[in-house]
C-alpha cells in the first residue's frame, strides 16, 4: 500500500527527513510519531503528493508519487489535523479548493458541492 525507500527532504542546509524508509501493507493502520520538528508533517505531505521530495522513491496503492501524482492523489484521501484556510473559507469554498487538486471535472464540481453539503446538512 505504502513503500517509502530513502525518502530525503532538504531546504538548503537544513535535513527534513533524512533517507527514510518504510512499508506499510493493505488494511495496515499506523501512525506517525515524534516530537515537533520531527519531519511528519513533511513526510506527509510527501507521500500525498504535496510536497516534492529532494531525492528517494514512494509507491502508494501502486502509484509513483512523483510520476503518477494525479493517480495517488485520486486513490486516497486526507484529513489535515489543522488546515490552514478551512476555517477563512465557506463550506463550499472548502469543498471547491479540495476539488481542484484531485482534478474533479469543472462541469460537475458544483453539482457535486451542492449534493455534498445537502448531504451533511449546511
């Protein structure tokens, strides 16, 4: 499901996430630990197509995430413990902002919006 090999993350002279590692298997379910500063976060955003890597490989539901970007992106989804706009933003502003990156088509994004949020009642 998950396979990190070598996986680095440098900002000119500061090491993020430095060679790492890591496979996770079908209806695996883990989590990520570690002080603050640790390269979570940028290990996330990493693994979900957010951030471009400084160097090593990551396959998610067997997709490259350098080459298939679009695809990994459309084989999962992500729940940010704190966005940095969802509370700026109207539930349909949201809803539009995270429709772009997994390429959802323009002529049925607010037919979508709208059927969402009937959904959950706003």
């Amino acid at each position: 499901m998950i396979t990190i090999g070598n996986r680095v993350k440098r900002y000119e002279n500061l090491t993020v996430v430095d060679n790492l590692n890591l496979t996770r298997d079908e209806n695996e379910v883990f989590g990520l630990l570690g002080p603050n500063g640790a390269g979570k976060t940028t290990t996330i955003h990493m693994f979900v197509t957010l951030l471009k890597p400084t160097s090593g490989t990551a396959v998610v539901n067997g997709y490259n995430t350098i080459k298939d970007a679009s695809k990994v992106r459309a084989s999962m989804g992500i729940v940010f413990q704190a966005p940095s706009s969802d509370d700026m933003l109207t539930g349909h502003e949201n809803l539009k902002l995270h429709s772009l990156p997994y390429s959802v088509p323009t002529n049925i994004i607010e037919k979508r919006i709208a059927e969402v949020l009937d959904l959950v009642g706003l």
